[in-house]
C-alpha cells in the first residue's frame, strides 16, 4: 500500500509539474503579450473585424457597430478599455470590406517596462509593403486563474484627417464613401495597422490613387486627394464650345449676338460678312469659385473675318480677309443626370 501511494504521489507530482511547465509554456506564448498582439493582428489578417473589435475592447455604437457594412453615418466611434482612450470621428472605414492585406506577421522585439507594461513590435507585409507597429499592453487581470489576459494601454486606432479636393466622393481599398464637406479636413478612424488605396473615378471627374498607411496607435495621418476634370468632361466641354462658335460665325452681322469675337468697322460693308474659326479655345479647367463648378480661364482662338468694305474717304473697295484674335472663358457646372451647364463669362 506504501508502494502505491509513493506511485500515486509520484504521479500526481508528474501531473502537477505537466501543469506548471504547460501554463508556463502557453502564458509565454499565447497567452503572453506578443500572443495577445498577434491574435489581434491575425484577425485583422482574415478581416475579422468583431474579433478585432473585441481583442481591442472597443466598442461602436450598435446601430453603425462593426457588422455593418453599408458606410453609412458618421457617429463618432468611443473605445473603452485600451487605457480608456477616447477617439472621435467618422467610423465609415471600420468595415471589413476595406480593410488592408497583411501577411508575414513576426515579432521583432519585446520590452518589459518600469510600470509592469510590455512594449511589443511587429513586422508584417501591409498591403504587399514592408511595414511594423509598435503596441504597448498591460496585464489585465487572468483567466481561469492561471492564463494571463493583457489589454492595449494605447487603442489600436489611427486617426486619419482626410482631404478630398473638388469633390466630396471618394473611394478607399474598393468600397465607396462620402465626405461630410469637400475642401475640408474630414477625420476617420481606423484599425492600426492599416492602409488604404484612395481614389476618386467618375463620369466627369478623377483623382491619382494617393496610399495612406496608419501603422502607429494613437497618430493622426494627414492625407489629400486632388479631384480634377477627367479627359472626358474636357472632350465635352471642347465639343459644345466649338459648336457654340461655330453657332456665332453663322451669324451675318460684323458683331455677331453674345459671341466672344466681332470686329467694328468704320467704312461701310459692300458684302455680306462671313465668319469662320480661325482656332478653337484649348479648353482646360480648373475649381471654380463655387461647390460643384468648373472654370475654362480665358483662352486665346481666333476667328476669320472676310468682307468687303468701301472707305468712307474716298469710295475705293478693299477686301477685309484677316484672323481676329479674340479669348473665351467658361464656367461649367453639374446638372442632373449627368449633364453639363456650359455659361459664357464676359469680362467684367
């Protein structure tokens, strides 16, 4: 009986030494502070933003939370927990659907801090770019008693103050969104890290992508995105200008009705005045003053007078058959349904 109690001892001895060296094992790698960043990476990775979410402890307001995916709103988003760190802004890029590639997640450093914190970096390919992040956690009680749980001392959240010139849509990593004022610093937050590809692309006008990387908690990353007249909208515009000239040189009269172009003779016409474009305005365009408009800065063209004219001195005929130079500029503005309003501009 003394035999098989020291077996039994030494085999609950076994056991307990099993569990001691097991718990040491998992609290020094899942369960450790680089195990705690890494599950929060890797759901960022497979685009798990409720896991994210909740690894981070934040939290979103329940009508815009997580799970949707529409865009819509712009409620600031709080975060509690992660050293109760309160971040405001728009929250339309927390949406799986626009979340960045990462890939090749490995630890690089781990540092102990003097207050009981660890310092942790990783590596990883944002996007298919080489990138790391830097996160700071701190031990946040235990589980079961025996497994450590660790919670961010700084938000995994990027604040990203975002410009969108000319326009107020724009597009980032595909999926579409809407800034509240075009011209104006619109703040949305993000998961760190993230990267976003930002673009504008419609009927009339584009914008060259433009990358933002938020790779550090807690930092606000300026961005713009310059929106300018697509090739489309400028071949438009060219096309009615020149039918609008070509309209005025119909007209038989040496200053043709709300034409750019006339030229006032003081000896008398023998024949009827016959106009023709010399050169077209280049039309190129540039913001205007007002939301929504876009100007053709004066242009020079030229039209082509030909008429026949008696001197008012002494009656002798001559032909007038010269280029008159003249400039044209136009304001273009946004209809419905895809149309433009072409107006002349006069000089004032």
């Amino acid at each position: 009986m003394r035999r098989e109690l020291v077996t039994w001892s030494i085999v609950f001895g076994l056991i307990v030494v099993a569990f001691v060296t097991t718990v040491l094992i998992v609290n020094a790698t899942l369960f450790s502070a680089s195990g705690f960043v890494r599950s929060y990476l890797g759901a960022l990775a497979r685009h798990d933003m409720a896991s994210a979410l909740q690894i981070a402890d934040i939290t979103l307001p329940e009508e815009h939370g997580a799970a949707s995916d529409d865009g819509s709103g712009a409620t600031p988003i709080d975060t509690t927990g992660a050293g109760s760190m309160l971040l405001a802004g728009a929250h339309d890029l927390l949406r799986p659907s626009a979340l960045s590639t990462i890939e090749e997640i490995a630890v690089v450093s781990q540092e102990k801090n003097a207050d009981g914190s660890e310092t942790v970096t990783f590596v990883f390919e944002l996007d298919g770019q080489t990138s790391h992040s830097t996160f700071t956690v701190e031990r946040d009680g235990s589980r079961f008693g025996v497994f450590a749980d660790w919670k961010f001392v700084t938000a995994p959240l990027t604040i990203v103050r975002l410009t969108v010139t000319n326009a107020q849509e724009f597009t980032a990593n595909g999926s579409e969104f809407v800034t509240p004022a075009q011209d104006t610093p619109a703040p949305f937050v993000v998961l760190t890290p993230s990267s976003f590809e930002i673009s504008h692309d419609s009927t009339y006008l584009t914008a060259s992508p433009i990358t933002v990387s938020a790779t550090e908690p807690g930092d606000t990353v300026r961005a713009s995105l310059d929106v300018v007249a697509n090739q489309t909208m400028i071949a438009q515009v060219q096309r009615e200008v020149n039918d609008y000239l070509d309209e005025c040189a119909t007209q038989v009269v040496l200053l043709p009705t709300g034409c750019p172009f006339g030229q006032p003779m003081a000896n008398r016409i023998v024949t009827t005045p016959e106009w023709s474009i010399a050169s077209y305005p280049e039309v190129s365009l540039v913001p205007g003053s007002e939301t929504g408009s876009w100007l053709m800065p004066e242009t020079d063209a030229a039209a082509h007078l030909n008429v026949d004219v008696r001197s008012i001195f002494d009656g002798s005929v001559s032909t007038f058959d010269k280029d008159v130079d003249f400039t044209a500029s136009y304001l273009v503005t946004f209809m419905p349904e895809d149309e433009l309003l072409i107006t002349a501009q006069y000089p004032q």
